[in-house]
C-alpha cells in the first residue's frame, strides 16, 4: 500500500525527528506528521521583529550537546554544519554596586571570580565541580539514554556504587539544601539557586536533588546553535529525507486507528489514512491516549494515572528584541567579559530576592520588580542577523518565570494587550538599570511570547509548560508518565511514547527520542546501525543502569 509504513510519528519535535532520524537510517520506511507549518517544534528560530534578526523562540541554550548520542552518531557538526558555539562566561548576574557574580566554563576562572566575595566558596565550587561532574559522567549523563529500572531495582543498583550513593544522598535534598551545604555568600547563592531551578525545580523539594547536580554541571556546559536553533531541526529533516523518510507538515492527526486493541496507524482531519508496524507519539499523555486513541481502549488503570498526570507550576514569559546597539552593562566596568556573557540574571542579587521570585510564580504571581535572565544571541553568534539588517544592531531576549493561570485575571489576562506592554516596560526598565544604554531609541521593535503563547503554538506544552509535565519526585524516573509506558513502550500494542513527557523529560536534552528508537528497532527486529554509547556501557558494567 502506498500510504503504508513501518514507523508513524506524531510530531517533528526534537525527538520525533531524533527517532525518525536513526529509524530511516536503519532502513525503515518513516513518516512523521507535524501540525505546524514546519518540523522543529521548540527548535524555532524566526523573524518575529524585523526582517533579518533571527530569534530562537523558544529553545535557545542546548546543555547536552557533550552527551548526546545524536551529535556523534550523525556528525551534525562535520557532515551537516550544525555548529555550537560554548560561549567562555557562561552566567553572569550584576550588582548594583558594579561587582558581577560569574560561572565561567573554566573552574578556575569560576573560583577566581567567586573568591572576590568569598574565597571559602571558591574553594566549595571546585570541590563540587568535581563532584557533579563524577556523577554526571558516571550516572546522570549515561542514565538519560538507556531505559530507567524499576524503582527498587533502581535503590539496589545506587545502593552498590560509591557515585550512586552519592546521586541518591543529594537526591534526598532540596536544591537550597545543596546551595546552602557548598556556599556561603548571597550573591553566589543566589546565582547557584537560579541555575539550579529556573528549568522547573523547586527549591524547597525535596527528591529532586539529583537535577540540581546536572543543572549546575551543565550551567558551564551550555552552546548557542551557530545561525539559531532551528539548524539543528534543519539537520535531522534533511537525514530523514536522505534516507527515504517522509515529513509531512501542517496536518492534523484525527485519532490513532485502533483495531482489536492494537494501534494500527492513524487517520487525518482530511480523512487520509496511513498505516504502520509502531506509531511513536512525541505529543503529552492526554494527547496521546485520550484525544487520539480514546479511553475506551485503555485499562482505568492507565485511565487513572494518565489523569493524575501534573502540569508545571510554571511557563515563560519571553520578550524578544530588535536593539540598535548592544547593551553597555556597567559592571564590565570591573569585569569586561560580561559583555559576552551567554546568560545574565538581572534584579535578583540576594538568595532572599530569587526566593521571592519563585514564590511569587508559584502563587500565580509576577512581582512588580521584574527580574529576568537575559541573552543577546548575535553579541556571540553575528550570523543571527542577516540582511538586510546593518552590522551593529543585535538580536536580544530578556525571559522571566511566569504563571499560566495569574491569580488576578487568570490565563485569560495574557491577552490583554495592556498588560504585556507594561510587562514590556518594567522588563527594558530592569535591563537598563544594570545597561543605561538601553532606552527606547536603542530598541527597534519587541514579540512577546506569554505562557497562553506557548501552549497555543505548542499544544502538549499544556498551560504553557516547556517540559510536557511537571517534574515532580513521583512523576520522574520509571514514573515518566507512569510505569506503563515510561521505557517508550505502552500498554497500547505497537503504540510508543517518545515525548518530552517520557522518560528521562524535556528541554531537547535528545533522551526520549533515543530511547524511542531503541525500543522501535528493537521489537521491529530493525538492525540498528548505531552503537550503545560508551558511556552507558561503562555505567551499565558498573551496575548503575
């Protein structure tokens, strides 16, 4: 039949075009469908102000790129010129008296920046340098591309490891525990607190902490996409056109075609039927099984659990610039190299202000004094502004914690034009605080992006949330989204999970699409080209996976 294939995928995400990517290759015919009028999902760079500034807006900083199997296994750098940029200063966060607090990707430069405030935590950071990034290579790296254990065979296998008693202590901890167990000085707290929480964790929950070790080791680990983040999503479809593949975008998926409990394939708004050995759903949970394969064909069981699933408490605000000049920031003064820092976090300098930020947001909140992290991408990366835009000018995003539903207003109130341009103007106004260049002659035109933007654009983004759910203890590991599916593979017959909202989660760190993979080829009998990664391998000699 013409409209049938071996694998179906329901979204051109990162992983839907990660697994779509190593599938064709291994020879199997691939279709991934996609709603939006191009693949990529969070992958997007586009020209929301002017002609010519390319903004990423939505995924901007790429933290895996040491550790994901993809960037080796297809050569993204060598073979399809998808280069990363891994910026010196990493996070810088200004004072108001001129200092600034830094994260260099050298630790020594880290230490000699954070020894100016207090030389007991410089000397703290390189010991827990270390310390992350022995369980980061050991553990938490490999563990994201290979299936999780179940939980207590999880407990035993940490349990027989020094690096995996270590994983679980910290696990047991809050991410302020962690911050408060290694530093001492407000400043440096309160920058070690941002990093280690601004993805989705919240600094007083405690089993999580494990996250904390691999957000503050990959907090110098972070590269910028060389001409936006949407080359890379640009790489994967052209593999999967090399090798066959099929991706159809701006169509809409009905349901998912169920024939004696089995997923069969799926049929389109239009009426189009396509047919296929596995269907890999890259979409959330609700999504997947009560939209389009329905809840009669699911146990209560799996009903149950799919409607105990949690949303973020949190999405993003962003606000995308087209700036005459860069900002001038005053603390470059003291320290030029923030000039080119690859994050700056402004108007929170104390633990005690990042705190305030967080609980604010948690109770559907955004504080009058608007705090932000900022990145100017073409500062680092010039070819992010194309013609016919002049040398000079330069492409900014200032982001912020947000609620989706605002305790004053509700979601609804993010329509409000108003309101998102007083938004607007406390954001440029906290930007100018710490950079007085910036004024309104200095800023060409602004796109705002709000948490209803982000769930309208990205549907399984729900309430505006960047990692299709939240992470929550209960709701990670082999509980991502549940037990029944979080190893890709679900109750569902041929039906697999392959989304940010399974196992190991989002943020295009490339887990649930490389697992999906493996799973697919795996029940297809598909020899798979690809090798298990040696760091997985080590891990799985040392009984950690």
């Amino acid at each position: 039949m013409e409209n049938a294939y071996d694998v179906i995928i329901i979204g051109a995400g990162p992983n839907g075009l990660e697994a779509g990517a190593y599938l064709a290759r291994a020879g199997s015919k691939v279709l991934v469908l996609e709603k939006r009028y191009e693949g990529g999902g969070g992958l997007a760079t586009e020209e929301v102000t002017f002609p010519g500034f390319l903004h990423n807006t939505h995924a901007v900083y790429m933290m895996m790129v040491d550790f994901a199997p993809i960037y080796q296994d297809f050569k993204l750098e060598a073979e399809y010129n998808c280069k990363h940029i891994h910026p010196e200063l990493q996070f810088a966060l200004p004072l108001s008296d001129g200092r600034c607090v830094c994260l260099y990707t050298d630790v020594e430069k880290t230490c000699a920046n954070f020894a100016q405030f207090s030389k007991k935590d410089a000397e703290s950071y390189r010991e827990f340098c270390k310390l992350a990034e022995q369980c980061m290579d050991e553990f938490i790296g490999p563990a994201t591309y290979a299936p999780p254990s179940p939980l207590l065979e999880a407990v035993v296998k940490m349990q027989s490891n020094d690096v995996g008693r270590t994983v679980m202590e910290y696990s047991e901890m809050t991410a302020l525990d962690i911050v408060h167990r290694h530093f001492e000085n407000e400043h440096i707290r309160a920058l070690m607190l941002y990093v280690a929480c601004h993805w989705g964790v919240d600094y007083n929950q405690s089993g999580l902490g494990y996250l904390v070790l691999l957000y503050l080791n990959r907090a110098i680990n972070y590269r910028l996409v060389r001409g936006g983040s949407h080359m890379v999503a640009q790489s994967l479809i052209k593999i999967i056109h090399e090798h066959k593949g099929v991706t159809i975008n701006n169509v809409r998926i009905k349901r998912i075609l169920m024939e004696n409990g089995a997923a069969r394939g799926v049929e389109l708004t239009d009426g189009t039927i396509y047919r296929g050995k596995a269907i890999i759903s890259t979409a959330d949970p609700h999504q997947t099984f009560f939209n389009l394969v329905g809840k009669e064909h699911l146990s209560d069981e799996l009903t149950e659990m799919l409607e105990s699933y949690q949303w973020e408490k949190h999405s993003l605000l962003g606000i995308h610039l087209a700036m005459e000049h860069p900002p001038r920031f005053t603390a470059a003064d003291s320290n030029p190299d923030i000039e080119k820092a690859f994050v700056h976090i402004l108007g929170m300098e104390t633990e005690e202000e990042v705190i305030k930020e967080f609980d604010a947001v948690y109770n559907g909140e955004l504080q009058s004094e608007a705090h932000y992290n900022c990145c100017f991408p073409s500062v680092l990366d010039p070819s992010q502004l194309i013609a016919p835009v002049s040398p000079g000018r330069c492409t900014g995003l200032l982001s912020r914690l947000a609620p989706y539903d605002l305790a004053e207003g509700g979601s609804d109130r993010w329509y409000n034009f108003k309101f998102k341009q007083e938004l607007v103007k406390a954001g440029l106004a906290t930007l100018q605080k710490y950079a007085p260049n910036i004024d309104e002659d200095n800023i060409l035109w602004h796109y705002v992006s709000t948490p209803v933007d982000v769930e309208n654009k990205f549907p399984s983004m729900v309430k505006g949330g960047i990692k299709h759910g939240a992470y929550a203890p209960l709701q990670m590991g082999y509980n991502r989204p549940n037990h029944e599916c979080s190893t890709t593979k679900t109750p569902v017959e041929n039906l697999y999970l392959g989304g940010a909202s399974c196992y190991p989660g989002g943020l295009v760190i490339w887990g649930a699409g490389y697992n999906a993979a493996n799973r697919v080829a795996e029940d297809l009998g598909i020899d798979k080209w690809w090798q298990e990664p040696p760091g997985v391998t080590k891990a799985r000699e040392s009984g950690l996976i």
